[in-house]
C-alpha cells in the first residue's frame, strides 16, 4: 500500500510540474506576443527619435551659441572676426562631409527621394543601415551647428525609417510579421510620418506631409500608426524641451500673437493670392536652379574631375562664400547676416510693423528685429537683399555632400518674401482697411507665416505644409488665406517643375514612375503590347547548364521567367538570379567534382610528384627526395647528389608537375563540358509559381496604377498563358513620359491585322492563334534556327522575337496610315533581326582558348 501510495505521489507531482511547465510556457508565449505588437514597436519608435531629435537640437543649439560668442568676444577686431567667422562653419561642413563619405556614403543630401524609390519597390543596397544611422547623425548635427542654410526635415525622415528598419529586424524575434515585404514598407511610411512629426514637434502636419512626399497610394491601415507614433514623438519632444527650460510649456516651436478676432480682412485675399502665384514661379525657379547646380557639377570638364578627384573641395569653397557673404561687420549687415535659421524665423514673425518702427526709437520686446532695422539702409532693400542671397545660397548649399534638407531653407525664404509684401501692404495702407465701419491693421507677420507655407508648398508640391504652418505657428487664424496662398502654389508650381525630391531622382537617375498627367485621353488608348519588350530572354525544363551560364553572363536581369517549353511558351514562374547564380556555382564545383570521380582525382594528385625510374629490372617507382630519412633510431643524410643529377632531377620534376597541370586541367575541361551539356535540375531551385503577369489590352493607365501600387518593378505579359513580353520600370516611363508630351512610340496602324493576314499566307503556319505564332516562328523560317543559334548555342534563352514589323513611328492621329507591307519587305525585316540573334560565339572554342591562356600562364 505504501509503494502504491508513494507511486501515486510521484506521478501526481509529475503531473503537477508537467502543468507548471506548461503554464510558464504559456506566459511566456504571452509575454512574446505582447511584446511583438505593433503599440509597442510604435512607442519605441516615437520615443528613441524624439530623443534622437532633441539631442540633435541640442547640440546644434550649443554649437551655434559658441559660433555667435567667439565673433562676440572678438568684437573690434575685424580680421579676427572674420577668420572665426568662416573658419567655424568651415572645419565643422568639412568634418561632416569627411565622415560621411568614410562611414557611409548613402547618408549624403535629402534622403526623401531614396525612401521614395525604396517604397516604390526598388531595393537601394546600405541605405537603411545602423552606418548610414549613424553617419546621417552625426554628419546633420555638424551641418545644423555651422550656421549654413540648411535643414533638418528630410535628413530626419530618412533617419527615422532607418531606425524604423533596425527596430524592426529586432523586434522579428518575437514575431515574424515584421519580416514580411508588405509589413516592411507599412513601417517605413511610418517612420516617415515619425520622423516630421518629431522634427519639428508636428503630428498633423508629419503624417500628411510624410504621405503626399513619400506615396502614391496609401494604405489607411497604416494611419494609425502613423499619427500614434507621431504624436507620441512630438509629446516626448516637446516635454524634453521643457525639462531643459527651453520652453516654459509645451507650446509650438515657433509661436506667435496675431490677433484672433479679426486677423485678416477680405479685401486682402488678392494680396494673400499674389503671394502664393508668386510663390509658385519662385519655387519652380528654385527647383530648377538647384537641378542646374548638379548638372553643371556632373559634366565632365576639367573643373568637375578636379573636384570630382578633390571632394572637399566644394564644400569648403561654398562654405567660405557663404560665409564671407553673410559676414555681420561686412555684407551681412545689409541682410541679417547675423541672424542663425530660428532666429530668422521668430523675427519674421513677430507682430510688430518694422516699417512703422523705422527711423525711431526701437519699443522694448522687438529682439532679434533689430537687425532688420539699419539705420541707412530701408527694410524693404534689406528684406530684398535677404531673400536673394539666401535663394541662392540655400540652392547651392543643399548640393553639398554632406546630410542636408531644403525645408527649412525655403520656409524662411517663404517667410521672407511673405514679409516683403506684408510691410508694403502696411506702407500702402498705413491705417490698416476700414470695411463696414471696422479698421482691419495690417499684420506683416501673417502674411510672412502665408508666404511660408506657399513656398514650401511650391517645392515640395504638398498641401500639408499648411497644417505643418499652424502647428508650427499656434495660429489657425490665417487658415484660409493660407489655403489659397498654398492651393494657388502648387497650380503654379507643378505646371513648370517637378517637385525637388522628384527633381532630385531624375538628377540620380533613380527608378521612378512619373504621374499621368490628368486629362490625357492617350494614357486609355497606349496598351501593353505597344510598349512592352518582345526580346523576352527566358529558360525552360529543357534548358542546359550552357544555356543557362550564358544567359547569367550576357544578361544583368534579377529575373528570368520559366516556361514548359520553348514552342507553346506556357508561363510557369519566374526564378531569381542569385538562385540560378547558386545553381550554376554548385553544378560546376569542385567539390561535386571530386564527390562525382571519387578518389580518381586525389589518387592523380597524390602520385603528381613521383619519378618514375626505368631500368633492367622493370619499372620502379621512385618518392620525392625527402630532406631527412628515420632509419630506426638512427637519422642518417642521404648521399649527396651531384649538380648534374639535381638538375636532372629539378628539370624532370618541373616537367611531370607541368604535364600533370595541363593534364589536369584537360580533365576538368572535360568533366565540365559533360556536365554543361545536361538539362538544369529545377527541383533544387526556388520557383515563384506566381509572378504578376498582364495581358496585352491592359492600358497604360491601369499599368501605371498597378506598378504603383504594388510597387512592381516588371511585369509579364502573357496571352491565354502564354508569355508574349515583358515591361518594366524603364519601359513604362518612357512610355508615360511619351504619352504626357508629345506621345507614346506606338506600332503603325493595322500592324497586328497585317501580321495576322501574312501568317494566314504562310504554308507553314501550323497555329491557329497569334501568341502561338509569335513564338513558334523561328521554326517556321526553315532553316534559319541553325544560323540564329549557332554551334553550341543555347536555343531557350536566345532572343524570342516578335511578329511585328520592326519599324515603329508615332501614332498620334487616327488619320495617319502606312503604306502595307509586302512579304519580302517583312522578310528582309525578319532577316535584319535574326541578325542581332548571331551574337552568341561557340562555346567550345572559347573554352578551349580559355585553356590554352592558363597553359601559357603556366
């Protein structure tokens, strides 16, 4: 009884840990979930950039104030002043670009346009990486903290959808969602709205502006989480600032004090309209004039190699310009040249009419407004002077190699020029606008926060810069005068120029689709067929190793599609190169080599420095001459040969180690060309059975608009199955491109009927559908296979040739027809193309010259 008691003990013991066990692993499981979701990733996000942020803030703000205290202390030296004065931003615009180009090259300029081309789909190597993290810090907080004209929010979104990235791949260990492609891009738009949010502390703002910058399409599902991890890095931001006393409360970062009851009256929306229209030209002309800045520091002359060969060179001669230029004893004291980027913006706009205060007694509170108030110089010539030295300056000095943005640049040159026509609407009516018996004062303040929206809306071709104005401001009183102002803006602007993020791609050459212009009736009428790529290079379950080692070497496509086989041209999948690259390696290894011969090949080896002596008595075999010989536990030396002898013996060695090689070499040849000859083993490559395909009557339209919001890179066209062509990127912006100007390069008219009726002529037409002839037609040329392929050729991946005529004109009348096309004509047509087919050479005979090149190297 006892053992059955003890027993029953042990096994309700079992029992209960078995159950603690299980219990731990279910709260553990718990805990990974939980730890997994997507609040969690979004609060780290918001909070490690807002901390980014604010020490950036920081140490920018600590730099600038030592900049203005070295050119204080060194007050009534001139030539001091100005050595400090462009010797600091000099060494710190050095640095930046030195560390950038030795860390990670990728962190240089904007990063706005890269993150555009990442979301569309393309994969841009080591520009999310911890190196580029770290370069784009430490390169922007150098940038920031020279005093140069330059901005913080482009840099920022590239920063935070690099720390986006990172958190990412960390978080993949508790949950595998992150790993996936779709849930990669939803977390860059998200560290994209992140990374304006806690710029500028903008929530709103952010996340609008981060979709109309970085999207064409926008999945809803990541709104949320845009504006959650946003504004939980703006809070943060603003708090940190507090807790440094740099704020009192959390308040806007620029805040102003116009009045609320009646800030603006309605016969002052022509002006408010003025002010946006040419705040569109000038944004257009910035854009322009920056893309010409890059132009002209690409060609290729002597100036452009030497700084090319010399990379600091640039940045340190616009540095010393810039500086010189807003020297405050010199030139700079006509343009507020003292004045450091924030300091501008809170003195542009402050509430005080500085024509009213000019030419008496400054009233207490004006601050830093006293620099724009020069007692022999107008305020309108200083506002002018400011905004045009700034406009070029801020157009060259983003071109700099080193981390940069333009937002910010162009919002004071906005909130200039916005000045500018606020003090002369204050000039022209100096007792403000009596409407219905009420006096409306003219606030040059507002409209300066008006002209900052517009211009920055003119370049960046957004809305949203509105909302990020009346976060940035505290004030919605100018809520729509500004609408107008950016409204009429961007008409303006995205009639002359791209915007500058898109400017900047085309500048890189960057894959990108361009927008469909709306109202073009072509982009209905363009189909597939007339821009994809008939020369489609592709494999089969037939193709040989040869075949397929060609097609790696005489190609750069990521992806090559498979079909059952050559005559119907059924589409199975598409495989990666690097999986083919990984197949071809392995079939041609070495170490297959070996496993397949067995000990042949280490047998041959190991008997390669042998001699062989001949004499009376038969063959013998003879070792290597060894340095020492062991005779039991005597070492004793061998005899000492002659120099004849060790002559013979070196010249014999060398020769059988010579005959060996080449042998040897024979040998692989050999194996190799046995096993070339073979067809590829698709069991062992990862086929993706679903490749996104199209049919040949889908439109330019809905291309465009599947490209984009999938974010595809090419795509298949296929008939009833059957692969016809191929578009990519490149094809499809040529052809919007096309269609947007002066049109698309379409087929003549009645080219398919033409095709169609010369087939039904052909006796050896065997198909009766247009696809089957289209890629069976090689084998109706009789003959001409064999001069296309060649010896050795390989036949699957060669050029599939497409049944149109060659000669391609634009289409942009229905009235427009060519004469018809006799047979011989599109014989000889036929003929000028299996002409490009013969570039294959024979593959033995490269092999073998390949041989007899390492023999003599030998």
């Amino acid at each position: 009884t006892r053992l059955l008691t003890e027993k029953q003990c042990k096994s309700n013991s079992g029992d209960s840990s078995i159950a603690k066990r299980a219990c731990v692993a279910r709260i553990q499981r718990y805990i990974i979930t939980k730890l997994g979701e997507d609040w969690l990733f979004l609060v780290l996000l918001g909070l490690t950039m807002a901390l980014v942020s604010w020490s950036m803030d920081y140490a920018s703000a600590k730099s600038l104030q030592a900049y203005k205290w070295v050119h204080a202390e060194l007050k009534g030296n001139v030539a001091l002043q100005y050595l400090a004065w462009i010797t600091y931003p000099v060494i710190l615009i050095t640095f930046s670009s030195v560390f950038c180009n030795l860390v990670a090259p990728q962190s240089i300029g904007s990063g706005i346009p890269e993150l555009k081309t990442i979301l569309r789909g393309v994969v841009l190597k080591e520009y999310l990486t911890l190196k580029a993290f770290i370069a784009k810090v430490i390169g922007l907080t150098a940038a920031l903290g020279s005093g140069m004209p330059l901005g913080k929010e482009g840099p920022f979104v590239h920063i935070a959808s690099i720390c986006a990235a990172v958190l990412s791949k960390i978080m993949s260990i508790f949950t595998g969602v992150y790993e996936n492609s779709y849930s990669y891009t939803d977390i860059l738009t998200v560290g994209c709205a992140v990374g304006v949010g806690c710029c500028f502390g903008t929530p709103l703002g952010g996340v609008l502006f981060s979709i109309e910058v970085t999207s064409t399409y926008f999945a809803v599902r990541n709104y949320w989480r845009g504006y959650f991890a946003a504004t939980f890095s703006a809070f943060i931001f603003r708090v940190l600032s507090v807790w440094n006393k740099d704020a009192v409360t959390i308040t806007a970062l620029f805040r102003t004090n116009f009045r609320m009851d009646f800030p603006f009256d309605l016969q002052e929306l022509p002006a408010f309209a003025i002010i946006g229209i040419s705040c569109g030209f000038l944004g257009a002309f910035f854009v322009y004039l920056n893309r010409q800045v890059v132009l002209v520091m690409r060609r290729q002359t002597k100036l452009t190699r030497f700084l090319t060969k010399h990379r600091l060179i640039y940045p340190f001669v616009v540095t010393l310009v810039i500086a010189t230029f807003t020297f405050p004893p010199g030139f700079g004291q006509f343009m507020a040249g003292e004045l450091m980027p924030r300091e501008c913006i809170n003195s542009l706009f402050d509430n005080f009419t500085w024509t009213k205060i000019e030419g008496s007694v400054n009233p207490p509170g004006l601050g830093h407004s006293t620099v724009w108030l020069h007692p022999h110089v107008s305020v309108f010539l200083i506002l002018l002077l400011f905004f045009i030295m700034k406009f070029w300056m801020s157009a060259v000095s983003t071109t700099m190699p080193i981390p940069s943005g333009a937002f910010m640049p162009v919002f004071i040159l906005g909130a200039a020029f916005g000045r500018l026509v606020g003090e002369i609407m204050a000039t022209l009516f100096p007792n403000g606008i009596l409407f219905d018996g009420i006096i409306y004062r003219i606030l040059p303040g507002g409209y300066a926060v008006i002209g900052a929206a517009a211009m920055t809306g003119a370049v960046t071709h957004t809305v949203s810069t509105a909302v990020i104005c009346f976060e940035l401001t505290g004030q919605i009183s100018h809520i729509l005068p500004m609408m107008v102002a950016v409204i009429l803006a961007n008409m303006v602007a995205q009639g002359l120029q791209p915007s500058l993020y898109d400017s900047i791609i085309q500048v890189k050459k960057l894959p990108y689709l361009p927008e469909l212009g709306f109202g073009h009736i072509s982009k209905y009428n363009i189909f597939v067929e007339d821009i994809m790529v008939r020369k489609v290079k592709f494999l089969s379950p037939q193709s040989t190793y040869r075949e397929l080692t060609h097609l790696l070497q005489s190609t750069s496509l990521k992806t090559f599609p498979l079909v059952d086989s050559k005559e119907s041209m059924i589409l199975l999948g598409s495989i990666e190169r690097f999986e083919l690259q990984a197949a071809c390696d392995w079939w041609l290894s070495a170490e297959r080599r070996v496993f397949n011969q067995g000990q042949g090949s280490k047998n041959m080896w190991d008997t390669s420095f042998t001699l062989k002596d001949r004499g009376e008595n038969g063959e013998k075999v003879l070792p290597h001459p060894k340095t020492r010989i062991c005779d039991g536990f005597h070492q004793r030396q061998p005899p000492s040969p002659s120099k004849i002898q060790k002559q013979l013996l070196i010249t014999m060695t060398e020769f059988t180690s010579y005959y060996i090689i080449v042998h040897w070499l024979l040998q692989i040849k050999a194996w190799e060309e046995v096993e070339l000859v073979k067809p590829i083993n698709l069991e062992q490559i990862r086929v993706d059975p679903s490749p996104f395909q199209l049919v040949e009557r889908t439109s330019l339209h809905k291309t465009h608009t599947l490209f984009s919001l999938l974010g595809l890179s090419h795509a298949y066209v296929t008939s009833i199955g059957k692969l016809v062509g191929v578009v990519a990127l490149k094809e499809l912006q040529t052809a919007i491109e096309g269609s947007t100007r002066c049109g698309v390069r379409l087929r003549p008219p009645l080219a398919s009927f033409r095709d169609a009726s010369w087939k039904a002529k052909t006796p050896n037409h065997t198909s009766s559908t247009h696809e089957k002839d289209l890629w069976s037609e090689e084998q109706n040329r009789n003959g001409k296979d064999d001069s296309c392929r060649g010896n050795g050729t390989p036949s699957d991946i060669q050029c599939s040739q497409g049944s149109y005529p060659k000669e391609t004109l634009p289409s942009t009348s229905s009235s427009f027809s060519l004469p018809p096309l006799n047979r011989e004509e599109m014989t000889e047509e036929r003929e000028g193309e299996d002409d490009e087919c013969e570039l294959f050479v024979d593959q033995n005979k490269c092999n073998d010259l390949a041989v007899i090149a390492s023999w003599r190297k030998i």
